[in-house]
C-alpha cells in the first residue's frame, strides 16, 4: 500500500501495544516503524532497474527481517532513543525525496513532518518507563503487519523470504481511499485524548476494525468478479489457461480481467454494477517468438520470473519492449495502448541491458479523463 497507509497503520499498531503507557509516542513511533520496510526503494541509487525491482518487496517485507529487527531497534530506542530518531529521520527523508522527485513541496512537508516528530518525541522521559522488551514488541507489531498488508496488493510481498515465493491476493489496489480515510480519521481523533482515557482505544480500535472489514469486502468482491468473469469467457466458448483479477485504481468495484488465452491475452473490465452478462475482452497477442534469442537471457528469464510470467512481448521503433500485464494499462484496455509497466529490451553484443521505461505521462487534462472514464465504467454497463 502507499507509505500514507502504512503509517496509519503503523501508528494504530503502536498505539495498541504501548498507548497506554506513553500516548502519542507510541503513535510516532509506530508510524516511523511503518516506513522501514519500505526503505528497500533506496535500492534504485545502487542497482539497475531490473535489480532494484527484485529487491522491491523483498528481504525488507519478510517476517524474518521483522524478527530481526524488531528486537535491535527495541534495544537500540530504548538506549539510544535521540539518535536513533535521527537516523529514521534521515532515511524516511531519503524515501520521500526519491519518491517526490526532490519537488520543492514535498521537501518542505518532509522538513515540517520531521520536525513536529523530533519535538514530540524530545520532550518529557516517559518513554523511559518502557522496556526493551515493550519497545521490541511495538517494533515487531509495527514491521510485520507492513508487509502483511502488502500482500493484499498486486506487486507481491516475499513474506517468507529467503524462499523466492511472493504472496499477492490482488484484491486492492496500492491506494484506496476507502480503506485508507477512515482509518486515519479514527485514529487522527483518537491522538487528542489522553492517554488513560478509553475513548482513545476505543477510537483506535473502531479505526482498526473499519480498515480490516473493508479488506475483507475487496476479497468478496474479487470473488465475485472472479466467477463472473470465469463465467463470461465460459460462455464465449473462449479457450483459457487462467484468469486473474485485479481492482482498477481507487477503487474496489471495477476489475480488470486477464485471460490467458493460448498465443493471446484477453484484457477487459469487469464492474460489479454490470447488468450486461458477458464481459468484452480485447485480444492482445502475446509475440513472445519476437524474443528469438533472446529467450534463454538471464535477465528476460528475470524478468518472466518477475511478471509472474504475464507479459507481451512488442515491438517499437526496432526495439524490443517486455510489458508486465499485471499492472495493465491506463484506462480501457486497447491493443496499442501502452502498459504502466514495459522494459526496454536493448541488446549489447551478446547481452541485453534493460531499461524500464517511466509510466505513460498524463498531463492534468489527461488524468481528468482518466478519472471520468474509469467513473463512467464503475457505474456498469
């Protein structure tokens, strides 16, 4: 999910484990926790852009880095609680900066954020009340439910790393508001009651419980989708290997469908408002003979491995493009639309380098588009 998201949760998590002892410091502290998992993204200074979308998502996200972790940082905070925030505060600040492209605004949210978390977390020594043991728990809770949450997703979690499987249910879409809203307003209130007032648990409990029957309504709607969509393909007497679903952006009513259909993929919209019964597939050929080759590539295999084996392969301008169906395209699907996610396949002598190429730019009129269309879909057909 987005690193608002994570932070929220990350916040009502520390909250449960250490509200009543030190109040909004557990809040801070479980929304810093939040975040860690997430510094795997420092990765594209280091590493190709194939590299870095392997690591995404993967040692960082696993339950055996929160086992790890959890009982050094509740060391460490409880030690060195000053300069351990200094450290968060400069790396979180890292994320934020690559994440926001160094525009000017989010520099200055990320200054002021800082800022506010030092001077609550400076003053007063309650937090010395607390062991090491309480703080390794808070930092466990914070860390693992991170990854758990990303699971939900479409990118895939490496939950039991080092094993090389990814857990993904794809039953909600990175951010969605409402599942995202909600939770922050509770536990938004919930920060402006003292610490041994019940209200406080209550608000962030009610919080937890909005958040947690929302995902487990995606999952029933990615169900139903699902049979409806295995349905349609049935009755068109289309031929399938398998079918996924997934939720369109801000939203869990619309869902994409792909069909693995022999040399093809069928790609269409599903919404759970439709009252027409058989869902209209566009066909987009696979072409992966185009790769030649290039087949038995290390990193074309990589990048198979990495697409879940959903990809097509397409020609441009004499350049090979790996598309990763998975996050499909931007709005309804077209066979000469371009994907969210495609790699330039560039050959150098007997190796390729490979290149991801930035999302299909939307200027503001565009993404007005966009958001209508999907809006206009959502409402059935």
């Amino acid at each position: 999910m987005d690193s608002v998201t994570q932070i929220v949760l990350g916040a009502a998590v520390g909250e449960v484990v250490l509200g009543r002892k030190i109040g909004n410091k557990a809040m801070l502290w479980g929304a810093i926790a939040g975040t860690i998992p997430d510094l795997d993204v420092l990765s594209r200074w280091l590493f190709d852009d194939l590299r870095a979308n392997e690591l995404h998502r993967g040692v960082t996200h696993s339950i055996l880095f929160s086992l790890v972790m959890a009982p050094l940082l509740g060391w460490w905070v409880k030690k060195h609680r000053r300069s351990l925030l200094a450290v968060f505060i400069l790396l979180i600040g890292l994320v934020f900066v690559h994440g926001a492209g160094s525009t000017n605004v989010w520099l200055l949210i990320m200054a002021v954020t800082a800022v506010a978390i030092a001077l609550v977390l400076w003053k007063g020594n309650r937090s010395d009340e607390v062991s090491v043991k309480e703080w390794s728990w808070l930092f466990w809770w914070s860390l693992v439910t991170h990854p758990l949450l990303d699971c939900h997703t479409t990118w895939g979690t490496q939950l039991f790393w080092p094993l090389p499987w990814k857990v993904a249910y794809n039953n909600i879409f990175v951010v969605d508001p409402l599942y995202t809203v909600p939770f922050l307003v509770f536990v938004a209130i919930a920060m402006f009651f003292n610490r041994a007032d019940p209200r406080r648990r209550t608000l962030n409990w009610i919080g937890i419980c909005i958040s947690t029957v929302y995902m487990a309504l995606t999952l029933v709607f990615k169900y139903i989708a699902f049979e409806q969509v295995e349905h349609s393909v049935e009755r068109q007497g289309i031929p399938y290997s398998d079918i996924s679903t997934r939720p369109t952006p801000f939203n869990a009513i619309l869902w994409t469908a792909n069909v693995n259909s022999q040399d093809a993929y069928r790609l269409g919209y599903y919404s759970l408002l439709d009252k027409k019964p058989d869902v209209d597939l566009v066909v987009i050929p696979k072409n992966h003979a185009l790769l030649g080759k290039w087949l038995d590539n290390d990193k074309v295999q990589r990048l198979i491995q990495l697409s879940d084996d959903n990809y097509v392969i397409k020609l441009k301008d004499d350049t090979l493009l790996f598309c990763d169906l998975r996050f499909g395209q931007l709005g309804e699907p077209g066979a000469d639309k371009p994907f969210v996610y495609s790699y330039k396949l560039i050959p150098e002598g007997n190796d390729l380098r490979v290149e991801l190429l930035p999302p299909p730019a939307i200027d503001g009129d565009g993404f007005k588009d966009l958001m209508n269309g999907l809006w206009q879909r959502l409402k059935g057909v």
